[in-house]
C-alpha cells in the first residue's frame, strides 16, 4: 500500500496550478537573457526542483466538493496555450539560432523547453481538446500540432477515450511491453485509427458537408510552423523544431504508456467491453507534479468524468483504484529503464490484474 498523503494544500488549487504550470516560462526567459546556468534553470524546476517537494512532502489536494466552480481555470489552460506558442520559436532560437548559448546551454535550453512542452503544454493542450467551445478545442489542437501530434486532438477523444484499457486502443500499454515497442506502435496507429475515426464522422455529415477535414488543418498547422522554424534559424532550426517537438510528443506518449500500463477491462458475455472503472488507470496522489500537468496525474477520474474541469478531478484511494508507486514524471523515468520497472510494477500489477 502506498504511503499516507495528507488531503490538504499549502495554496488555494487555482494558485497553485497558475504557479506550478506557468513559472518555467519566466524562469526560462531569464535564461535565455542571462545565460550561463540560468539556461538550466527550467530544466532544474521541471525535474529536481518537482522531485523534491511531490517526495518530501506527502500532500494530497482534496478532492473538490461536487458542483465546485473554478473561475480563471480556462483562462489557465488559454495563457498556457498561447504562452506555449510564443515561446516555441525562442526554443528554437535558444537550441539552433545566434543565441550565444555554448553547447551545454544548448542542451539545457533543449530539455527544459521540450519538458515544458512536454509536461505542461501537453496536459493543457489535453484540457482544451475536451471543451465545447470550438475556440479552445482549436487552440489545443494548435498546441499539438505544433508538437508534430496534431492527429491526437481527433485521436484522444474518438478512440482513446472509447477503448481504454483494451486491446484496440494503441494508447494502452500491455502487461511487459516495454515503453520502446510501445512508442512507434502507439504513434503510428493512433493516426491512422484517429484518420479512420474522423473519416466516419464525416460519412455520418454527409461527407463534404462536414466542413474542412480535421487532419488537413492538423498538417497545415504543423507545415507552417516547420515554414516558422526555417525563417528562425534555417535547416538547424528545422532540425530543433522537429526534435522538440518529437521529444514532447514522447513523453505524452511515455504517460499514456504509463497510466493505463498492463491494465485491462473484461470482454462481456455478450461480446462487448465491460464499462471504464477507476480500476483502468494508474493514477499519483504527489501534489505538486498534479499542480504542474494540471492534474492529469488524476486519471481514472478523468476517464470516468472526460468533461470535468481539471481542478475538480477526484483521486480514488489506493483501494479503489491503482496507484503509481512514484510522482508520474518520476514514474516515467523509470519507464525508461524496462527490467526495472517490469520488477517495480510487476506485483502491483498482478494485484489490480486479479480485482473483479
């Protein structure tokens, strides 16, 4: 059993989501105007920094009380949006352009932006796609296609969300496959079932009807910014955007790979898939990475409830539904390392692989 995580805070939830998520920016900007070991600066934040206060801190949010309101939490997920945006083309200038960064200040610009991208643009981005207003859903689409994972706006919602934790949704891990297998798999097969999803939806639309296909604005939205990223720094800057990019579709890909990992629903007797349960995803109680990804670490709620606010997503107990070992970015390093986390997660797993 996971160890005791009080239910408390030491900031009001909106607080700590706006400071948690939004300080790499201007932590990130005043490296790339001091340079030196400011650079590291983000990078620092977004790994020992978080590290520390989810291990050494055993805090929990509790849980919102039903029907709760969060005014500013879509002006949240908007300022995240439109902050990512803005501070792609300085990435690729900081890793590819004249930016005067050495080779280590570089590297650090690399990670500490592709982390961002990774662990706070994609959970927004995440947000935004599940929204009524076609503004937000646009914007997060945007967000990813930027990422060169435009396809995952259609695929989330049109195939994940509908097969979880069953064989046909390439996003959920098998019991020992390792993150390696499962990241080409995954990649490659939720844009095609994504492709495939859309395109039936256009058929039920009367097909032209429908308006522009969702995959052409995904692709022309990455080729204007594969357009950007040549006039910021040319063939460099082409090879930055697309190895940013590719890194922070990754590590969404190393999350999905880590929140539903071996985890299965039952086939029905009548031949269909027995509904969600909080018992189909690994979720972490650590209370400053849930502030950072905008609770994504909540997930099980998240599956159950797809259009509840962020900030009011419930965490099961550990008896109710599994719970990761580890903070999730923590746990997807050591994803990284399969005989590890095959020997961590093995137990664990039997235990929720034989609940009813």
């Amino acid at each position: 059993m996971p160890r005791r995580f009080r239910r408390t805070l030491p900031l009001p939830p909106m607080l700590l989501f706006s400071l948690a998520a939004l300080a790499p920016l201007p932590i990130m900007a005043v490296g790339l105007w001091q340079g030196g070991w400011w650079i590291a600066g983000g990078l620092i934040y977004m790994t020992a920094f978080a590290a520390c206060l989810d291990h050494l801190i055993p805090l929990a949010a509790p849980d919102a009380p039903e029907g709760a309101e969060f005014p500013g939490s879509e002006a949240l997920l908007v300022a995240v949006g439109l902050g990512s945006l803005i501070a792609l083309p300085f990435a690729i200038w900081a890793v590819a352009g004249d930016s005067g960064l050495s080779a280590p200040g570089r590297a650090a610009a690399f990670l500490g932006f592709g982390m961002f991208f990774g662990q706070v643009t994609n959970p927004a981005a995440h947000e935004l796609i599940h929204r009524g207003d076609k503004r937000l859903f646009w914007l997060g689409a945007a967000a990813y296609a930027s990422l060169l994972n435009g396809h995952h706006a259609s695929a989330h919602r049109l195939v994940h969300h509908v097969h979880a934790a069953t064989d046909l949704d390439p996003n959920s891990a098998k019991g020992n496959e390792s993150f390696y297998r499962f990241l080409p798999k995954a990649y490659t097969l939720s844009f095609i079932q994504g492709l495939k999803s859309e395109n039936a939806l256009r058929a039920r639309r009367n097909g032209t009807d429908a308006g522009l296909h969702p995959y052409a604005a995904y692709l022309a939205m990455s080729a204007l910014w594969a357009l950007a990223a040549l006039g910021v720094a040319g063939l460099a800057g082409l090879a930055a955007w697309a190895a940013i990019g590719l890194y922070a579709t990754a590590q969404l890909m190393l999350s999905d790979y880590v929140q539903h990992y071996g985890l299965r629903r039952a086939r029905l007797s009548n031949g269909k898939w027995e509904a969600v349960a909080a018992r189909h995803s690994w979720n972490a109680p650590h209370w400053f990475s849930s502030g950072v990804m905008l609770n994504a670490p909540r997930h099980s709620d998240h599956h159950a409830h797809p259009a509840r606010p962020y900030p009011a997503l419930r965490l099961p107990e550990a008896d109710q539904a599994p719970w990761l070992p580890w903070s999730l970015p923590v746990a997807c390093m050591v994803a990284l390392v399969p005989p590890l986390w095959r020997r961590k997660m093995a137990p664990r797993l039997r235990l929720w692989q034989t609940q009813p």
